[in-house]
C-alpha cells in the first residue's frame, strides 16, 4: 500500500503517531520520525529497523521553528521527498479557561496549531508533482464542547477548518488533505488529565462536566484503530477522499449527548 513512499510522522515516540508509524513501515514505507520524548522515539525507530525499512528519527520539539526546519533540511537530504505527512504532534492539559494564563494559551497555540502550519509549509515543497497525502490528526473536541480543554478544542477545529481549505488550495498539486478526530482511545498521558481533572472538579467552583467513558460500540479503541485510519488515508485506497474527518471514535461524535443504557 505504502511501498517505497517517504512518511514523516510526527510526535512518533508513542500512541498514535508510535502506532502510525511502525503501522506505516509494515506496509512498506520509509519513516522520517521527530518527538521530544528521545527514549520513546528510539523504540519506536528500533521498532521500524526491525521490518528493514529505513527511518530517519530526530528528537526535536515541534514548537520550535529552527528545530523543524532543520529536521525538514534533513529528510530532503537524506530522503529526496516526502509522499506523506502525518501531523499528529500535539498535546494538552486540564484546566477552566479563566485558569489558563497568557504563557499557557501561547503554548497550547504553538503545540496544536502553529507547528502544524509550519510542518505542511516546509514539506508541501517536497512532495512530488504527482500528488501526495496530508493527515492531520484533531479530536473529537474539534467538533464539541471541550469544557476544560476550550483552548485545546479551538485549536483543534482550527486544524478541522485549515484541512478544508488547504484540501481546496493543494488540489492542484494532488495532494489530499484530510483529518483524523480519534476519541475513547486510552494513550499514556491520559492517566496525568484525568488526575487534574479530579482534582479540579473538587473545588467549590469546580466544573460538573466529564467525559462519556464508554463509546455507543461497548469498547475502547487503541492506537492502532487510529493508526489503520491514517494508513487509509496516506494510501490509494483513499485517491478520491479529500477535505473530510474520519472520526476514530467508537461512534461517540455521532451520539452527541445520547449515551447507551445497560439492558
């Protein structure tokens, strides 16, 4: 499916973009990875070594400008090109919106936004004339109400929006820009949210909203679930799909506010 094309992932040190990734190199491409966690991306290049694909990794924190463009210098050096961009950095943390300061907002923005434009600017010129594919990985909260991670949310749904219009903008390129919205899919740093939220939602002014725990299909999801989506939507299998979110979600976006009862 991925044969011989070049997919830079990033945030590929562990959950989805780990499970993208080696999912990625299965099907036969070749890996340019980037993550701060420098452990976590180790394993994951191992991973990948071990199915003999080649696979560039560069520990880098995608809030940094020079670092990406550095990174982006050496995938078309070493690589030639890119065939696929899987923007999956991102991250958050809990808190009531009058809670977050200045300096917090700011680096929501530059970790679920800004790096994502940079990302698609820098890599836009390495993809062939004849066509690519973009994946941007948003959340379920790009199409909710995020109480707690508003900030997050917005930011979210700006990536939802910018994959819209860039999938117009870029069509004459064939490159085809579509999103994931993945939600109810358990990844390491939900242990760390879901203690703040506890210990937010004690306080006297604490918020009286929680996430659904279970999706309307009875189960949770994994990694990989996003990671099968994304493969979709890198390969052509998807040649005629652009502009649109797949929601990797156990079926949560569709319930809205409707939860399953026990019988």
């Amino acid at each position: 499916m991925l044969t011989d094309r070049v997919a830079l992932v990033t945030g590929a040190a562990a959950g989805l973009g780990r499970a993208t990734a080696t999912l990625f190199a299965r099907f036969g491409a070749t890996l340019a990875i980037c993550d701060r966690e420098a452990d976590g991306l180790e394993s994951t290049r191992a991973e990948i070594a071990t199915v003999g694909r080649p696979v560039l990794a560069r520990v880098l924190d995608v809030r940094d400008p020079a670092g990406v463009d550095s990174f982006l210098a050496d995938v078309a050096r070493e690589l030639d090109h890119v065939d696929v961009l899987v923007n999956n950095a991102g991250g958050t943390f809990f808190a009531p919106f009058l809670d977050v300061g200045t300096g917090g907002e700011a680096a929501l923005l530059a970790e679920n936004f800004t790096q994502v434009t940079r990302f698609v600017r820098g890599v836009v010129p390495l993809i062939p004339l004849g066509g690519g594919s973009i994946v941007n990985v948003t959340s379920i909260e790009a199409h909710q109400a995020a109480p707690g991670f508003a900030v997050y949310g917005a930011m979210k749904a700006a990536v939802a929006q910018l994959t819209r219009s860039l999938a117009l903008e870029l069509s004459a390129r064939r490159i085809r820009v579509n999103a994931i919205a993945p939600d109810a899919i358990p990844t390491s740093g939900d242990h760390d949210l879901q203690a703040s939220m506890r210990e937010t939602s004690s306080r006297p002014d604490g918020p009286v909203f929680e996430p659904v725990v279970m999706p309307p299909l009875g189960f949770l999801g994994s990694p990989e679930d996003a990671g099968a989506a994304a493969l979709f939507l890198a390969s052509d299998l998807s040649r005629f799909v652009t502009g649109t979110t797949i929601h990797v979600d156990g079926g949560n976006w569709a319930a809205g506010g409707w939860r399953r009862t026990e019988i």
